[in-house]
C-alpha cells in the first residue's frame, strides 16, 4: 500500500515538473518571437524613415531652381548617405521577400537622387516619372513589411 502512495507521488511529480517546462518553453518561443518581431518593426521603421528624409531632402533640391550644381549633388548624396547602412542591415534581417522589396525602393530613390543630382526640378517629367516609381515601390515595401508583421492596412495585428 505505501508503494501506491510512493508512486503516485512520483508520478504527480513527474507531471507537474513536465506540465511547467513545457509551459516556460512555450512561453520562451512566445517571448522569443515578440522580440523578433519588435526588432523588425523597429527596423522597419528606421529604413522608411531614411528613404522618407532622402526623398524629402532631394524634392526640396530640386524644388530650388538657383542652387548651385556643387551644391546640389552634394545634399542629394548628403541626405541619402544613411539609408546605405540601413540597406544592409534590412540584408541580413528581413526574410527575402521584404529585401526584394526594399532593394527596389532603394534602387528607385536612388535613380530619382540621381536625376536632381544632375539638375533636373521638381516639375520636370523626369523627376515625376522617377516620383512615381519610387511611390510604387515604397507601396509595394510597406505592404511586404505589413505581411512580416501579420498587420492589416490600418496597423493593427490580426
């Protein structure tokens, strides 16, 4: 009979200790994935606020018809200097689809610095051409950033 009460003991034990390690790993992936994902939006949020100063910085360029061409090549590449480190970081970070995306964003902001480092105004078909294909591909990033995320258009998580 104080074999049963020993067993049974040891058997209870044995659960309650698997039952909680069990639940601090699920917890531990939880965590884990919480600060992945922190880490991601924080990064995320970085590289579009460096390609959002740059492409500020290069309209208001090329909004300033008298700056001079020294002058003008060097804010362009002033401005667009810190999306470079961000660029790698998004490398080595982001899952392949969002790096397709942000390459292509940073290509095409990099073809419309390119054009007001050469003199061309905000007004010029040039210029808004290479606006709107920078436009296109900062949507198409920002969406590819929702889906890493598991966010809905507003921000929200599902």
């Amino acid at each position: 009979m104080q074999w049963i009460a020993l067993i049974s003991t040891i058997v209870g034990a044995v659960i309650a200790t698997g039952s909680a390690m069990l639940l601090d790993r699920q917890r531990w992936k939880r965590e884990r994935l919480d600060r992945e994902t922190q880490t991601c939006r924080t990064l995320y949020g970085d590289y579009l606020a460096g390609l959002s100063e740059a492409r500020h910085v290069c309209g208001n360029v090329a909004r300033d018809s008298d700056m001079e061409p020294s002058t003008r090549r060097t804010m362009a590449r002033e401005a667009f200097g810190p999306c470079i480190g961000l660029r790698y970081q998004m490398t080595i970070s982001a899952p392949s689809r969002v790096v397709e995306a942000s390459e292509d964003a940073f290509r095409r902001l990099r073809d419309l610095r390119d054009r007001v480092m050469e003199g061309v105004l905000v007004t010029d078909p040039v210029y808004l051409e290479g606006r709107r294909t920078y436009d296109d591909a900062l949507a198409a990033l920002r969406a590819r950033m929702r889906e890493d995320l598991d966010t809905s258009e507003d921000g929200t998580a599902p």
